[in-house]
C-alpha cells in the first residue's frame, strides 16, 4: 500500500487544521507524532478509531505523543466531527490530496463490488527527529491506541 518503510524520513506536511491554520510536521519536531489517516468525517469506523484515540489521549500525551488526524474533508466537516464527538486533537483537511499522495495512502479502494479512490486507514508513528518508526496498516479502530503503544 504505502511506499514508505520504517526508518524512512516522514515527509513534509504543509496543510491546514480544522481552524484553518497552517499545520506543518516541522512544528512537532522534538515530539513524537501519531500521524492517522481515515477515510471520511462521521462514518462509523472513523468516528469509533478518533473515539479510541480521545478516550486514550492522556495516556499518549503522558508517553510524549502528539496527535493529528487527516482526511480530505473540508475544515468546516473536520469542525463539526470534533465538536460532536469532543475530540482533543487537530485534523488536517487534506482537500488538494497532497499529504495522502506523500503517505502512499490514497488509492484503489472496494466496496460492496464498488471501485473507488480513498484514503485506505493508516497510522504513521514518527519519532522526534521526523522519521517513521512504525506504519501501522491494519488498523483496528476499536483497539487502535494499544496498536500504537505496543
């Protein structure tokens, strides 16, 4: 799925949050970032895979982790879905597919016999000098902070 590998630079991010302001990976340099990729605001899985990561925030803020998820919805759905469901992290609106393209994770989905293009689930742990030390791509969204912490 994704082109890159564990030890590889995570590349650039110059996107924008829910708030409309720039985000960038080079603001989290000294930290280690969760980096999720889901496919849509307010579907099922996505809604249960944020949930996971909010009602466990503490427990990767506390082990020096900083969150951020990515979609290609607008700002304004990324504002509703974290307003409904209390979400402490920012989302990135990737709308131009620029950030999705870099990860390697959109593309060729199915779906009830259906084609499509879409981000396929992936989580990207980076450490504190930028590289990725673990791709974790078989996401399980009930479970997804154990997946990360161990």
């Amino acid at each position: 799925m994704t082109h890159l590998k564990i030890g590889d630079k995570a590349p650039a991010i110059n996107s924008i949050d829910q708030n409309g302001e720039t985000i960038t990976l080079d603001q989290f340099k000294g930290k280690k970032v969760v980096l999720y990729f889901y496919p849509k605001d307010m579907t099922p899985g996505c809604t249960v895979q944020s949930c996971n990561l909010r009602d466990n925030y503490q427990t990767l803020l506390d082990k020096g982790y900083v969150v951020l998820g990515c979609s290609v919805d607008s700002p304004a759905r990324h504002v509703k879905f974290i307003k409904k469901y209390d979400l402490p992290f920012s989302l990135i609106s990737d709308e131009d597919k620029k950030v999705v393209e870099d990860y390697g994770v959109w593309g060729l989905k199915k779906f009830m016999g259906k084609e499509y293009m879409g981000i396929n689930r992936t989580t990207f742990v980076i450490d504190e000098k930028g590289i990725i030390e673990d791709i974790i791509e078989k996401v399980n969204t009930k479970e997804h902070t154990s997946q990360i912490l161990n």
